[in-house]
C-alpha cells in the first residue's frame, strides 16, 4: 500500500476511477471521497447501474445501436422512413442526429472508421452487414454521416464502391460548410473554400 | 426512457455518473461509454472496489483517519511521536501534510471546521474527542492545521478555549506567510501584512 493512503480499501477505489478516462488521481480522490459520504444504498445503486448496462447490454441486430431489446426502438418504429439509412460511426452519432429532429429514416452504427493506423480495417467495422442490408432492397437512400476527416472520407470511399453495384439507391453525404453563426472572416480556408463550391440557390428562408 | 436514449440501462448509468460532483451529462456520457468497451471483469472490479470501500469502510477510533483497522497506521506506528497532535479538518489534509514528510507526528481529524452558516457546530465535529485525549496526558504540543480562513479561525478559537486551561500543553497554530516562489509584487495585501508581522530571523538556511 502507497504510504500516502491510510487505507487500502480508499487507495484501491482511487486507483479504479482513475483509470477512467480523463479522470487523475486528484479527481479520482475526489470522487472516492464524495462516495464515502453518500448513503450506502445510494453507492449500490451506482455499482448495479453500471454492472448491469456492461452485463446486459444489447445491440440491435439490425441496425447496431445500443438497445434493450433484439431490435431497437428506431427500427422497430414503423412511422420511421424505412427507406433511408444514416451510416454513422458510433452510437454518439445516432444521439447527436435524433436531437435534431430532423430526420425520420434509420440508422446504421459502423462501429468506427477505416483507420490503418490504428489497425482498424473494413472487416472490424459493420460494412458487411450495410451492404447486406441495402442489397435486401427496399433502401432508395444512404446517407453517409461519418466524421470529415481523412479517416471518415476514406470509409466513405470504402463504402461508395461496395454500393456503386447499385445506382438505383442514392448515396448522399452531410453537407459541409460554415456553422450557423459563423462569422466569415474565422471560417478556415477549407471550409469557407467547400462552402462557396457547394452553394445553393437562395431562397429567402 | 428519454427519447434520446435508445437503452434504459444507459440511461440510468449515464444519470448515476452525472449524480457524481463535477460530471455533467457529457461527461458521464463518455464514461459510460468507455465502460461499454472494457473488459466484464474489469468493470467489475471497479464496482467491487467502489462498494467494498462503502460498505466495509473504518475510521481510526483514536484520530478518526480512515482506516482499515481499529486503529489507524499513523497511530498505532510506534516511531511516531505520540506527544504531538496534528488538527486537521478531513482525512486529504492527512494525506497532504504525510507527503510533506516534514511531520512525525500523529493527528486528529474534526470533520470539518465550525460553520453556522452549513448547520455545523461543535457538537458535529471530533472536538470532544480531541479534548479528552489531550486530557488523557502525555501530549505535549496541539497543531492546529486549519483552513485559514473565517471558520477555520473560529474553530481554532473554539479549541483554544477548551485546551487553555490545560497550560502544559502548548498550542501553536501553522505559519501563515508568502508561497514558497510566490512573487512580492502579487502576493495580496493580508498575506503579505501576516508575513511582515510574523518575520523571523535570517539564518542563511
């Protein structure tokens, strides 16, 4: 035991928490310390939330985001448009895009992107089972909503010649350009570049 | 279940993380989600860890340090000096003055400091305890090691008063002064008033 503890019950419980993420060995005693004077119940709670989400967690067959059921609530919806399919990285993704409110489709969790430097290649990723998928028919639209980076253009790629064997689904990718409330002159260069090139008509909304 | 998770466990993992002090809903989402990627086992043992401290927690009957034993390893330390008492509010300022090395001595934790505004007063804290080992005999010296501030003053008062009809026992309370690499010109006005008053001869250490 750290001499600095006086308990190995206190040193062991810093010593989990910072293992998460983001979390040193100040907050981590911090954390410890705010659990020591909780009631009992209350710290059982927290350790049976968190055990059971990593025992009993599902993913949907179909679409690969977390879910309590075989198929999740998305895709079991049948007031969703069951002919569009976002493909997004993680399940993060599919949160940001329901907050919006502004689609109705389904999704399609890749599970990360093609990175070789990472050692992540097509096979590690949900690709297989899109194509799957698209090819069952009933698909006119795949919207591809990866990160805009190297990494997510390449998936992209990836993605567009194993789908290109099909012209009659339309593959779309996310807009980019300047942010809403952008101010132009602190746009990058890339971006403002992508955002004149990909201009639209005007139309007064 | 909030619409924008799609698993109740999730959602209850996430809103467990979040009740912890300093994590919001973004942060805990992360950390839950990291969770997602380890190791059954290891999340298990961080479960383990976190409730075993909660449930088979001890404080040392003497000092009132967390302790795994009846009695604390500081205290039951025979190469400590048992004359000296070291008040502290809370078992972190153990921990910082242990790191110190500067200190051989054993210590009393209150609890806290007396603070009518938070409902705390004496009766709440281990002053009680403190006097009656100081009464029990055999301690020469009591080091307050408070906060410096209002409450920290008036707890340090408070135990004065208790402790002053003990006059072979001497109070000494610590030196309040500049930062050791504290620049003059910045340090502020009551500092910097305390360190003149209380200078003390240069020996060329």
């Amino acid at each position: 035991m750290n001499q600095q503890y006086s308990s190995a019950l206190l040193e062991r419980a810093v010593e989990e928490f910072a293992k998460l993420p983001g979390i040193g060995r100040k907050t981590a005693m911090r954390l410890v310390l705010h659990t020591l004077r909780l009631d009992v119940d209350k710290v059982d709670n927290f350790c049976h939330a968190l055990s059971t989400l990593r025992h009993d967690v599902n993913y949907c067959r179909v679409c690969h985001n977390i879910s309590d059921d075989e198929v999740c609530q998305i895709c079991s919806n049948p007031s969703r448009i069951s002919s569009q399919i976002c493909v997004v990285e993680n399940i993060q993704d599919v949160m940001a895009i329901e907050q919006t409110q502004q689609y109705r489709g389904l999704y399609h969790v890749l599970g990360g992107v093609i990175s070789p430097m990472d050692g992540v290649g097509p096979s590690q990723l949900e690709i297989a089972s899109l194509v799957d998928r698209v090819e069952a028919g009933g698909v006119d639209e795949v919207i591809l909503a990866l990160s805009s980076t190297m990494e997510g253009d390449a998936t992209n790629f990836y993605i567009y010649r194993k789908l290109m064997k099909m012209p009659e689904v339309r593959l779309t990718v996310l807009a980019r350009g300047m942010s809403i409330n952008d101010e132009l002159q602190y746009t990058d260069e890339v971006t403002l570049g992508r955002s004149l090139v990909n201009r639209v008509p005007f139309t007064g909304k």
